[in-house]
C-alpha cells in the first residue's frame, strides 16, 4: 500500500510545487510520507526549501478544507453513510467532535497537534458552520511549523528520508505536551467563568 502511495506522490513530482499541494489536497496520503520525501526532492536540488515549505503547508490547508466541506454541505448523515470512503472511522470522529464542542473554534489550531483527530477535526469544523477564512488560517498557521519540520528532516536525512517520522516524534512530542497543557488551562478556565456565571 505504501508502494502504491509513493507511486501516487511521485506522478505529482511532475507538477512541481502544485504538485505537492495537489498531492497533499487527497486526504487519504499520508502527509507525514509526502512532506520526507518532498524534503529529499528538495536534498536532490529539484526543489527550493522555501518553496517547498510553502507548497506543503498550502497543501496541508486545502487537503482539510475537502473533509471541511464534506462536514459543511452534507453533516453528520453524510458523514455516516460514505466516511468510509474518506477513511473516517466513527470512533474518531466522536473524539473529534467531543474536542469541538470542549474547544470551539480554536481547535481548528490546536487539533492538528492533538494525535487521534488531528485529520478529522475538519469535518466538525464545517458540520459546526464554522467561518471558512478562519478555519482556513487557523489550519495553515498549525500546518507552517509541522511542514517546515518535515520537509527539513528529508532534506538532512537525505537518502534515509523515510525515518523523518521517527525522527519528528522527538520534536513533535514536546509541541503536543504544551498543546495538551493550553487546552487543559482553556478548558479549566471555561469550567471556572462557567461556575461564577452559576453563582450569579
């Protein structure tokens, strides 16, 4: 499978920069395989470093706004009856729901950094209504720092560029905890204006 998806990724190499974005807008591919190996492109001197960067995180804004869509125009009935086919599992997509209700809006950012609905977190997003521009900032400020860490291991990892993901957990992990840590003080800070607003 994975051969197959590398094989995909590599028809868009033609393309260029709007390759990788196109490449990125089909949820299904794994951005954590094209980002290395976008970022090997780049090793190669077939890409700028910048360029790329910007591609991708473009690409990682448009590739959400597809399940965006799919969760604004058809909601949850939709959802239910052909997710399959965007490899939506029903389990994750509660927890992704449950993380929108919790958050609101802000998790159009903080989501992307959150294992389990980081993909998925889209599709509340649009069955919520949520204003696009704002999702669609929201998504690519998240998207900057992740890309640019991607693509930069492929760049240094060179001809081992499919270890960039072991290798991004390190600095990933660190990131997560301090995601985790603003939406626990969001969510005590709710709990606490929700308690004094009871009071009065």
């Amino acid at each position: 499978m994975e051969q197959l998806i590398l094989s995909f990724i590599e028809f868009f190499k033609q393309f260029s920069y709007a390759g990788i974005v196109l490449a990125l807008t089909f949820e299904f591919v794994p951005a954590e395989l094209v980002l290395p190996l976008v970022g090997y492109w780049v090793y190669q001197g077939d890409m700028n470093l910048i360029g790329a960067v910007i591609a991708g995180t473009i690409g990682g804004t448009t590739g959400p706004l597809t399940l965006y869509a799919l969760g604004y125009y058809g909601g949850r009935p939709l959802i239910k009856k052909y997710g399959k086919y965007f490899f939506v599992k029903e389990k994750e997509l509660e927890k992704a729901e449950a993380f929108f209700e919790k958050h609101g809006p802000a998790v159009a950012f903080l989501g992307r950094f959150v294992p389990g609905i980081r993909t998925l977190i889209s599709i509340p997003c649009g069955v919520a209504k949520m204003n696009v521009w704002q999702f669609s900032i929201y998504t690519f400020l998240a998207m900057l720092p992740v890309t640019a860490l991607y693509i930069y291991l492929g760049m240094k990892l060179g001809e081992h560029w499919q270890m960039a993901g072991e290798v991004a957990k390190e600095y990933l992990l660190p990131i997560g905890i301090i995601i985790i840590g603003i939406v626990l003080i969001m969510s005590v800070s709710r709990y606490i204006k929700a308690k004094k607003a009871q009071e009065f």
